[in-house]
C-alpha cells in the first residue's frame, strides 16, 4: 500500500470528498450574491406593500367621514390596489421570518382565511350576529379588541386583515350561483341607514386599516437595510449551528417550495377546485382572488430569479446553476409556465368576468375548470424542482405539505 505525504493526502481528500461536503462543494460567493439581492427584493416589495396599506387606510378614513357610493368605491379600489403587491410578498413565507415567526410574526392578523362572516358583522342568515352587533358584551371596538379577538373562537375566527377589510367594504357574497361579489350598501356606515349599528361598523373598519398598516409596517421594519440587529442584518450573517450563508439559501428553497406545493396548489387552489366552494376562495367577499393568485406565482417567480419590478440581480436560478445548470433552467421553465396559466385564471376574472367561484362551480372538462387543474398541476410542479435544487447544492429542506390532494 502506498501512502501519500500529508498534504497530497489533504489535496485528495477535497477532491474527491467534494460531491459528498456541502462546505467544500456550496457556491458560497454566488449564494452571498443572491441573499444581499434577496433582502433588497425584500425590503422593495415591503415597502410597496407598507405604502398601499396607508392608501388604503387613507381611503378607509376618506369613505368613514363621508360614506357614499363613490367614497366607498374608492376605498374597495385602495383593498385591490393593495393586493398587488402584498401576493407577492407571501413568497417570503415559511422559515420562520418577521412574517410568520411563531411567537412574534403577525401573518395571522395581516391574511388569514377563511373567516366566518358571522364572527364580524350581520349575514344574511343572522342580523345580529358579530362583534359589531354584540354591543352588550364589546362594549367598544378598538384595535387591541378586534387583535385579542383574533382567532380566539378558533382557525376560522377572523377578525383582523386584509379579509375582514375585505369583508366590511365588499360584505358577504350572497349569490348562490356563485356570480357576482358582495354587494354591502354604503348605507350600512349611514347614521340611520341600513343594517344596525353603523356607527360600531365604522369603528370596526377603520380600526382593521390601523392595525394593518401597523402590522405590515413591523415586518418592514424587519427587512430595513442598514438597521442594526433587525433580521435582514442577521439573515444569512449568524446562525446558531452550521453555515449561515448556506442556511439561509435553504430557508430560501422552503419557502418557495413550500408556497408553491402546500400553500399555493394546495390550500388556494386544490381546496377550492375539489370542494367547489366559495367559501373557499382566497378573496370570496370581492372576487379577486384569481388576481391573488397569480400574484403568490409572481413572487415565486421574483425569488426565484432575482427580481423586483426594474430591479434585476442574483437569484436562486444562478446559484442552482453553479451545480446543475440543467434543473435552474428546467426549474426557470416551470415558474414561467405556472404564471403563464395562473395568469389566465386572473384574465378571466379581469377580461371576461369569470372569477374563480364560477370557474371552480363550472362542469370538470369545461375549458375555465380544466385552466384552473392545468395551474395547480403547474405550481405544484415548482416543489419537485425545488426539493431537487435542495438536493443538488447539497442542503436538506423540508416543504410544507398540502392538507388535500387531487
């Protein structure tokens, strides 16, 4: 047996216990690259997402003071404007950051669903149902009483966000074929009008558009370059075991993977497709949700490549290339191909008004029904990709799994 001096010996060893050493084989350089483009795709979208909420809350106080069609309308206009950019946000999802950190991460109060309409306000099975009608027992209603209420009678207890603004400009979606949105009368914020307690409704409302800016603006802050200790310093910086660099790009990979397999084909899409629904829906009371959609894909598809609106830098795609070029271009092909038929479930909403309740209520071979099984068998096909880029950079990642499948 011949023996090789040490540092032949040391020489041998990288090389060939390379395939098998994450430490020795991870395109470190290219990785730092892409979480420094990561934070700043962050803090951009954020930042969007932080300044429509405050239009909307701006557009809330405009319709409380002066309730009409047109004020009303304009504040329903603020909600969807603000959906663009926070769909893309919930790419961000699914590591345990600032969105969603179990202990302190306020995305149970900014998106939950569904919600029970009945836990809020009127429905058209109960006048008196909800913390607005409940006026014995709330008193008064404030943005630390819809926060504690939140969820606190259980998953479908919604009592904050996005959804129950939602529900409070749009109100329940009464149509049992499906068509059509919520059709809340302004007169239901008149002193007099219709429904009861109008002035309590008003409080509601406008104490919901607070805590929202409040709670999209702390996860913001999180993501604020250039801020000592918030997360986006320490991110992909510290770790309390292994490589923090190699670390992160695994949170990354989960958080795509487990949005595009779990969240997105799953609970968005499977659960509405199979059940048909409409309390299953995204955005029921406003019929946006196939815009909701397509914009979760688009985040998927900024992560992946590195992108936010102009801003083009390092994405995950060049760091899976440095070892499999072949799969970050197959996986390239795989988001544009989901956004491609996610984008037509949101043009038959916007172009040909057929949102997703009537698409998921339609007969199974009809063209609007076969879009929406072509999006879920394409977005899911996003964590397969993504469990193997894992695997080619020499990282273990979990996804989230769906509760339902096909």
């Amino acid at each position: 047996m011949h023996r090789l001096p040490p540092a032949l010996l040391l020489l041998s060893l990288v090389a060939c216990g390379s395939d098998e050493d994450p430490e020795v084989t991870f395109p470190t350089a290219k990785a730092e690259l892409a979480l420094a483009n990561y934070k700043a795709v962050v803090n951009a979208n954020y930042t969007d997402v932080v300044t429509s909420a405050q239009a909307l809350q701006a557009a809330i106080d405009a319709f409380i003071a002066a309730p009409s069609a047109a004020t009303q309308d304009a504040a329903k206009n603020a909600w969807l404007a603000a959906r663009l950019p926070y769909g893309p946000s919930e790419a961000f999802r699914f590591y345990d950051g600032p969105i969603d950190d179990p202990t302190t991460g306020p995305e149970g109060q900014i998106n939950a669903w569904p919600l029970d309409e009945n836990y809020i306000d009127y429905t058209r099975d109960d006048a008196n149902s909800g913390i607005i009608n409940r006026v014995a027992e709330v008193p008064a209603i404030t943005v630390e009483v819809i926060a504690k209420a939140n969820e606190a009678a259980g998953e479908k207890a919604i009592s904050t966000g996005y959804h129950a603004i939602e529900f409070l400009l749009w109100g329940q979606d009464d149509a049992t074929t499906g068509a059509g949105n919520g059709k809340r009368p302004f007169t239901d914020y008149v002193a007099g009008g219709s429904a009861a307690n109008q002035t309590r409704r008003a409080d509601y409302l406008k104490a919901a558009a607070q805590l929202l800016v409040s709670d999209v603006q702390e996860v913001a802050n999180a993501w604020k370059p250039g801020v000592a200790d918030n997360f986006a310093a320490k991110f992909g910086v510290t770790a309390s075991e292994g490589n923090a660099v190699q670390s992160a790009i695994g949170d990354l990979l989960k958080s795509l993977g487990s949005m595009a397999k779990a969240e997105l084909s799953g609970e968005r899409m499977t659960v509405a497709y199979k059940n048909r629904d409409q309390e299953d829906e995204h955005s029921c009371f406003s019929d946006n949700t196939s815009v909701d959609l397509l914009g979760n894909a688009l985040g998927i598809e900024n992560v992946w490549l590195g992108r936010y609106g102009a801003s083009d830098g390092v994405g995950l795609d060049e760091v899976v290339a440095e070892k499999d070029a072949a799969l970050a271009a197959k996986t390239t092909a795989d988001v544009a191909a989901a956004v491609a038929k996610l984008r037509v479930l949101a043009d038959l909403q916007q172009k040909s008004s057929t949102p997703l309740d009537v698409v998921i209520a339609s007969p199974d071979g009809s063209a609007s029904r076969t879009a929406m099984l072509d999006a879920i068998t394409a977005t899911k096909l996003i964590g397969d990709d993504v469990e193997k880029a894992a695997v080619a950079l020499g990282l273990k990642i979990e996804l989230e799994e769906p509760s339902v499948e096909l």
